[in-house]
C-alpha cells in the first residue's frame, strides 16, 4: 500500500479556487477545531435536553395520562351530539369524565372522524396546545361547519 499524504488540503485550492478565495493551512485548521467545537456543543445539547425532560435518548414519548388507551369502554361517548359532548367534556353533564378518559377519546377522535370541534373541545378541556396532541391523525382536522344553510 502507497503511504497516504496527509495534506490538509485534498485538492490544490489555489489553482482551482476563485481569486480572493484561497484558503490558507491556518485558516483550515481553525475551522476544523471550530466545527468540532460546535460538534461538541450540539452534543451536549441533545444530552441536556435529553436528561432534563425525564425521557431517555431513544425512549418513547412520556404519556401525560396513563392507561388512556383503554378508551374503548367508553368510545361510545363520541357519538354524541356536539352540543352534548362539549357539555360532557366540560363537566355539566351528569357524567364527568376523567383526564384520563378524555385524553383515551382525543385520541380515538384523532385517529377515527379527527372533527374540529370534538378535537377542540378536548383540547380546552385538557388544555393542549396543537403540537401536544396523541399522534395518528392527520396534521389538520375534519370542520364541520354548514357550507349552505340547508
């Protein structure tokens, strides 16, 4: 095997770069010693980030509500009128539903009929931001809103 020529730079900046480009050896090591300083900072970054929030690198998502996908029991609840529902999910029905129970029907309606109002009422409910909801549904939700007044 031919001994390899260590050169810092591989190809012959100076005939092949622009005028005023050329970089020079010094230049090339600092740049090298900052993208690796930079390397280091993303890494802890990632690390901090990663320790800080109780999940570890690679880990699942933390679910706010356990056992929230035994939501079948209750799926039924979906098929209410929206006026029922909003008043079931925000306590004046007979019936008040659990967080948990709440968050298990979000992400039933998120990964079945996904209708806006069902999806904000919960949301009020649970107060979710948008980026927190159960995965599954598309990015965008059903509006049921009239198109005609018929």
């Amino acid at each position: 095997m031919a001994a390899r020529k260590n050169d810092i730079h591989p190809a012959d900046m100076e005939a092949n770069a622009p005028e005023g480009v050329a970089i020079s050896d010094k230049d090339v090591i600092a740049a090298r010693s900052e993208g690796a300083k930079d390397a280091v900072k993303e890494a802890a970054k990632d690390s901090y980030k990663a320790l800080t929030d109780g999940a570890l690198p690679g880990a699942p998502p933390i679910v706010p509500y356990m056992n929230h996908d035994e939501s079948q029991r209750y799926a039924y609840l979906l098929e209410y009128n929206l006026t029922q529902f909003q008043e079931l999910v925000a306590g004046k029905a007979d019936y008040k539903p659990d967080d948990t129970q709440v968050y298990g029907l979000l992400n039933l309606e998120r990964n079945g009929q996904n209708r806006t109002p069902y999806v904000k009422a919960m949301m009020d409910r649970l107060k979710l931001e948008a980026d927190a909801l159960p995965g599954g549904g598309p990015a965008y939700t059903n509006d049921l809103t009239n198109i005609t007044e018929l």
